[in-house]
C-alpha cells in the first residue's frame, strides 16, 4: 500500500495548485485594500499579515521533509521550493512596507530602527539571510553550488528561529499567535533528530508496508 492524499488529477496539477493557493493571502490582501477592509491603519494591517503569512510559508517548507518521511511521498518536494520562494515573496513585502511606508527611505531613521529595536535587529537579520536562499534557489545554482548548497540551505532553521523570535519580541500582551508557531517550530525540528527520523521510517514502513 502507498500513500495517496488525493485524486491523480490533483497529483498532476499539484505545482500549479499549489501557486494559486500561495497567491490567495496576496490577493485576499488587494481585496480588502481595494474595499477599505484594512481597518483604519492599513499600513499597519498589511504588515502584520505579510509578516505572518511569510513565517507560515517558511513554517510549511519546513514541514516537507518530515511529511515526505512519514508518508514517503515524494512528490511533495515538488513544491517545496516553491513554498520557500513564497515565505521570501510575502517576507519581502513585508520588508518593503518597513523600508518606504514606514520610514520613506529614511536612512538615519531606518539604521536607528534596526540597532534600537531588537525585534527589527532580528527581523533584518533573518531577512538578509533568506536572501541568499533566494537567489541560490535555481537548479543551476545548485548543481554549482553541489554540496555547498545543502549547508548554506540549512541557515533556513536558523531563520525560522530568528522569524519565531522576531514575533515573540514584538508583541505586548497576546502571546497565544507567536507562541504557536515557536511550537510548531520546536516540533518540526524534533522531528529532524536522528531517533524521530529513524522512528518515522519504521512507522512508515509498518503502515505503508507492501
Ligand atoms: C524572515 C523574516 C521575517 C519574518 C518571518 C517576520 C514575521 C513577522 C510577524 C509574524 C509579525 C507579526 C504579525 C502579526 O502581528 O500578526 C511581524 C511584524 C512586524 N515585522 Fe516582521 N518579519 C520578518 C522580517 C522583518 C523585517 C526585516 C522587518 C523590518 C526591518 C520587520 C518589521 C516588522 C514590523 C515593523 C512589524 C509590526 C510590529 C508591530 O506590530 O508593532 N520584519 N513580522
């Protein structure tokens, strides 16, 4: 028995669906913006769901790997890449707002931000090292890269941590949302130990067996 989440027509379709998909925050977004559905601080709003939106994309690629282990579905992979490049997209967005809404190219201001403010320390950090994922994510760089392309792939940890972080700092009084995703995060990486991999291979093969 092998493992088959759906119908063979949404296995064939599974990149493509999953592009659309990713693309509804955005245009859930333009919606509202267009409807006024942003509340009275819209620059505020988006912000706060490009941030959010950006660290559930980095959460989900994340999640691949262990799900292909458990399932041993590979074609899953297939969009891994894709929901990486997401959490860059809506992370981007969400730095883009920071750099010309908030501060309109304000040098001095924006420096200031980011050595005063812890959060914006931790924020920025992890977006300048998501930058480089980015642009090392073709297949020529990584046939160029070879090996090099997995270690420099697995700062993605660490920027999950720093964006979990970035989160928790932030908030003043509800830390019920950020503190979800740090458990998702601390269960995602329990599950790339040595004994919870070696532990879903055999429950793998004693469901999935023949
Ligand atoms: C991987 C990088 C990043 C991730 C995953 C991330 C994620 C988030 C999340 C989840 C929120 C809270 C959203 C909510 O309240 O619902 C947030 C808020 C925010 N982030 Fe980021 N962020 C990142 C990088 C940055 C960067 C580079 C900046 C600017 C330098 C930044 C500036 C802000 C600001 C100003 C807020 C709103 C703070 C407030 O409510 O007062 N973030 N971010």
């Amino acid at each position: 028995m092998t493992f088959q989440p759906v119908s063979t027509f949404f296995i064939a379709r599974l990149k493509p669906i999953v592009f659309v998909l990713a693309l509804l925050p955005l245009l859930w977004m333009v919606w509202d913006a267009w409807h006024g559905g942003l509340g009275a601080n819209p620059v505020e709003a988006i912000t706060h769901r490009t941030g959010s939106w950006g660290l559930r994309f980095l959460l989900l690629t994340l999640a691949i790997t262990p799900f292909r282990r458990l399932t041993g579905w590979s074609r899953i992979l297939r969009v891994r890449r894709m929901l990486g490049l997401y959490a860059f997209f809506y992370v981007s967005i969400h730095f883009a707002i920071w750099l010309i809404l908030d501060h309109f190219f304000d040098w001095q201001e924006i420096v200031t931000d980011i050595i005063k403010r812890p959060y914006i320390t931790v924020g920025f950090v992890a977006f300048v090292l998501l930058v480089p994922l980015a642009i090392t994510s073709t297949d020529a760089m990584i046939r160029r890269l070879g090996r090099r392309w997995r270690q420099l792939h697995q700062a993605v940890y660490l920027i999950a941590v720093l964006g979990v972080l970035h989160f928790l700092w932030l908030v003043k009084a509800d830390w019920r949302e950020p503190v979800v995703y740090g458990l998702v995060l601390i269960g995602l990486l329990t599950l790339r130990t040595p004994a919870m991999v070696a532990r879903m291979e055999r429950w793998r093969n004693g469901v999935f067996a023949n």
